[in-house]
C-alpha cells in the first residue's frame, strides 16, 4: 500500500494564461504603507527576540561597554551599526516585510535606531550594566 501526500499548489495562473509576471509587478510593503512606527517596533524585536539579543545585541553592547569602561577611544558608529543592520534585516525576515530591507529603513530610520539604541545602552554602561 502507498500513501501519498497530496499537497494543494497555489495557483499563481502563469500555466494557465502563459502571462509572466514582472519582477515590478511584485508588491512590496512600502514605508508609506505602514501605519506603526517601524523604527520602534524594530527597536523591540531586537531587544526582545531570544536569539537576536544573546547572539547580537548583548555582545555588541557588552563591546561598546568595555571600550568605555577601559577608556579607549571607539568609534559607537563603527560597533553598533553591523548589529543595527543585521537587526534591520532579521526583522523584515521575520515579518515579511520586504525582501530587500532598504526598501522601507531608510537611512534616517537606520540613525534614530543607533541613537535610540546609544542614548539607552550608554546610560546604563554609566549606571554600570553590562560588565
């Protein structure tokens, strides 16, 4: 006796019409079509999300902390922003948000996330976290 696994295909209609579709024609959530504020949300997923934080986030923070800490001359730009970016994309990834994360983060969006998430972190180095 064989069993099979009967999978229902979503029909996307290029067989039946021969009719290609455009790489154009491929609708993306656009920054004007999204109505929370993406930076924040972005914030908190990567604040919050398990593995982002333990793999990302933490040892970033805990890098740019021990620069401070050891009076070092750091650039906070040069530590923060591979995570910010890395973050960025996890995010879209998770949510579908866009294939290509450039399409709704703009730069200034990219900013606000590393002040945000500087002005924060640096208050609590100086409070003494992360050591």
């Amino acid at each position: 006796m064989t069993i099979q696994d009967q999978e229902q295909k979503q029909d996307i209609g290029v067989a039946e019409t021969g009719d290609s579709m455009k790489l154009n024609e491929l609708k993306m959530p656009h920054a004007d079509t999204i109505d929370f504020d993406i930076v924040e949300d972005a914030l908190i997923y990567m604040q919050n999300d398990p593995l982002f934080y333990r793999k990302e986030y933490f040892p970033t923070i805990a890098k740019l902390a021990d620069s401070h800490r050891n009076g070092e001359q750091y650039n906070a730009r040069k530590i923060l922003m591979p995570m910010i970016k890395n973050g960025v994309n996890r995010y879209c990834k998770q949510y579908k948000l866009a294939n290509m994360p450039d399409d709704i983060f703009q730069n200034s969006d990219k900013q606000k996330l590393f002040d945000k998430i500087f002005e924060k972190e640096m208050d609590a180095i100086s409070k003494g976290d992360y050591k």
